[in-house]
C-alpha cells in the first residue's frame, strides 16, 4: 500500500514540473533532500553544463539547488537566488510532516545585460579565452531574458504548485531507514562505553569528542560528522539512564554549542536564532530516543552545510543581493550594516566576503558606484556640480570632489570641461 502511495504520489510531482514547464518554458526540476536531481522537465541548459564542465566542484548544482531549496522553506515557502555562475533560479520546497524531502526549481534565467555578465560577472568565476567567450556568448542567447517582475511572478507560481503537491503526505520513510542506520552504530557505542568505564563510578563527558564534531561540522565534512555525533549520543544516552528528559536537556546543550561555532565561522546569526527557536519547541515534541537522534542529525547536516556546503552559492548569492540595493540606493546615505541587514548577515561577516568576493572594500565599492553615476550626469549640460554631488549621495561637495578625482585621476569640473577624455577607470 505505501510503495502504491509512493509511485502516486511521485507521478504527481512528475506531472506537476512537467505542466509547469510546460506553460512557463522554464527549465522545471524536482530535487530530493539534498539537492540530487530526482526528475526535470523542459530544455536543459546547456550553459550549465557547460560550467559543470570548467567548475571544480561537480557538486556545485546539486549544491545550489539544496541552498535554494533551504532559503525557500527559511523564507515562507518561494525564493528567488544566484547560483555560482551568477543566474537567476527559484525554489519552492516540498515539506513531509513539516520536514523538508525535497523542493521544486525552475531556471536558470539571465535577469542582466548578457555583455556586462560576460566581461564582469563571469570573470570572477572563469578564466576565459576569446574563443570560449563566443562559445558561452552562443549558449547564454539560448537562455530566456526575464524582467524581475516576471520572476517573482514565476516563483509565485511554482509555490503554489509546490503547495498542492504537500497536501496530505507524511512519507516517512528515508526518516526511518537513517534512524536503524544511527541506532545501529550508537548501540556500538553504548558498549564499548561500558567496556571502558565499568567501575570507574563516575561520569566523564567526551570533550574532546565533542571538539571533534565541530571540527567535521567546519570542514563540511557530514559523514564524520554524524559518526562522531553517535559516538556522543551513546554516550548520553549509557550516562542518562534512560531518562529521555536528562536526554533533551544534553541535546540542547550540544545544539547551543554548535550553534556557537556555526556563527563564528560565518554562519547566519538570525537563521541560526531562528532555528534554535523552533528546535526548543520541536525537542518537547519528541516522544523517544530514536525520534531524537534522527532529529539532532538533520540539525548536524544543517549546520554543516551552513558553514561548508554551499558557501559558494550563498556568498554568490549575497553579493548579486547586496549589489542590487547598493546600485537602487547609492544615491542615500547608505552604510554597510544597512547592506548587511538587507541580506541577513552581521557587518564584520559581510564586510570580509563582500571584500573577498568583490575585490573591494564595502566603502570603496560605494565609491566606485557613486563615481560612475556622477560621470554619467556630469556629461549632461544643465546640472551644477552641487546638485550632481547630492544626487550620488555625497553631502559634502569637496569630499565629492576629493572622492572623484582619486578614482578618476581629475575633477569633476575637469571631467565635464573635456567630456571624460582625460579620466580613468
């Protein structure tokens, strides 16, 4: 009766993509837990594949689409995002009981001036000989041009179609087949555990064992991570005796300081928050120790990824992010901690990726932005030089002026007197 359920309801979700491609002409995929391609629909992109074959990472797909797939339950159930090659997608999520099996997602999109993504945005990422820019020059003409409203729309869309295939579903079945494979080497542990310490009388807590976790968890390394994690919870569960909420009370304590380590190596401190939230009303949820490990285990895989397994995608996605509202309000007295709550990172984190990734320090980028806006106004007769320096956001015009000539080696007068001829950059 369940393998029937199963095949309906993945003939279900089989026809959904396909009805959504269909109508949207969006390349449709439905992805499982951790981003593997289960079924797609639609043309593939052949631009992808292309990078797959010039990125070291061959995971990086299966990556993104598991980042986007986490943001859109994180976010209410759609979210727009980059992938590493700087194109647009968006995910909905698939939810079982509340946990997250899998997700729908559609594109990849170009929401930007295909020259500009070529010569900027893409030699970030690769490397590439003029033979090889006609070559991805050919395959981006492929992929559809879409105006941001068109791609909210879309994502809408596919939300709905993610809704309709979450109704009435509580397959529980990967759940259980990792909760025997857990049990299975936690009981292992329990008695090597009593092997040692019989008749010691005392309990010792496995610091060290603990440090070990975290170190997995930093690494992104999932599968020692959750060998190490047995190791701990055999260990609690041989010195509880049994006592399931003496258990609860030790969990939470190793999610806190796992949480602690996640945000001191960059992991999103609201989210984490967030997470932690529902983790204390989900743990008086739980009713065993089984239900318990399989729990903290997707916790541990959680947090690894956080840190480790897509950081490619996230700081990608960040800065297409915190580029957008930098470039729609340069023009106001914009700071770094408002950028950094735009994209939901503290200030010293965004402050070192923005610089690792863009180059450039937060402030000297805003510069930069503003500098090439005044250029622009500054080749049109009629504006004065005071107004021009308020409507790129600088208050004061001799700072302005300051500003202006160290990144364009003259002044703005001298700028607009020989119509940019003799400025840099």
């Amino acid at each position: 009766m369940k393998n029937s359920e199963d095949r309906i309801q993945r003939d279900k979700e089989i026809e959904a993509i396909e009805s959504y491609a269909l109508s949207t002409g969006i390349y449709t995929k439905l992805v499982d837990s951790n981003g593997e391609v289960i079924a797609s629909a639609g043309r593939p992109c052949e631009y992808c594949r292309f990078c797959a074959e010039h990125q070291p990472d061959k995971d990086f797909r299966s990556k993104t689409y598991r980042y986007g797939s986490m943001q859109a339950q994180r976010f209410g159930g759609k979210y727009i995002y980059f992938c590493p090659m700087g194109l647009t997608n968006w995910a909905s999520p698939i939810m079982k009981d509340g946990i997250l099996v899998g997700a729908l997602t559609a594109g990849p999109v170009m929401m930007f001036d295909m020259e500009e993504y070529i010569e900027f945005d893409l030699a970030l990422r690769l490397k590439l000989e003029k033979q090889t820019k006609e070559q991805v020059r050919t395959l981006l003409q492929q992929l559809p041009f879409m105006e941001p409203k068109r791609v909210t729309g879309l994502a809408e869309q596919l939300f709905y179609t993610a809704a309709y295939l979450c109704e009435g579903d509580n397959d529980d079945y990967w759940m259980r087949r990792d909760n025997q494979q857990n049990q299975s080497d936690i009981s292992e542990y329990i008695q090597c555990i009593k092997n040692i310490t019989e008749g010691l009388g005392q309990e010792v807590y496995p610091i060290e064992k603990e440090k070990e976790l975290l170190a997995y968890i930093t690494d992104g390394n999932n599968e020692d991570a959750q060998r190490v994690l047995n190791e701990i919870l055999g260990h609690i569960l041989f010195h509880s005796g049994g006592n399931l909420d003496v258990i609860k009370v030790r969990v939470l304590e190793l999610v806190i300081v796992l949480s602690r380590a996640v945000m001191e190596s960059g992991g999103d401190v609201e989210m984490i928050f967030g997470w932690n939230l529902r983790y204390v009303n989900d743990i008086n949820q739980i009713t065993n120790f089984e239900d318990l490990t399989v729990w903290l285990s997707s916790i541990i895989r959680r947090f690894g990824d956080m840190v480790f397994g897509f950081s490619d995608v996230k700081h990608v996605d960040i800065m297409y992010k915190a580029d957008k509202y930098i470039k729609q309000h340069y023009m106001e007295k914009l700071t770094l901690e408002d950028v950094a709550s735009q994209v939901y990172l503290s200030p010293s984190y965004f402050s070192k990726i923005f610089k690792e990734e863009m180059g450039a320090s937060f402030n000297n980028y805003l510069n930069k932005v503003r500098v090439d806006n005044a250029k622009r106004l500054l080749l049109k007769d009629g504006v004065n030089l005071v107004d021009i320096s308020n409507m790129v956001g600088y208050e004061d015009q001799s700072y302005f002026s300051k500003v202006f000539k160290k990144l364009s080696g003259v002044t703005p007068g001298k700028f607009r007197e020989t119509r940019g001829k003799n400025a840099k950059g």
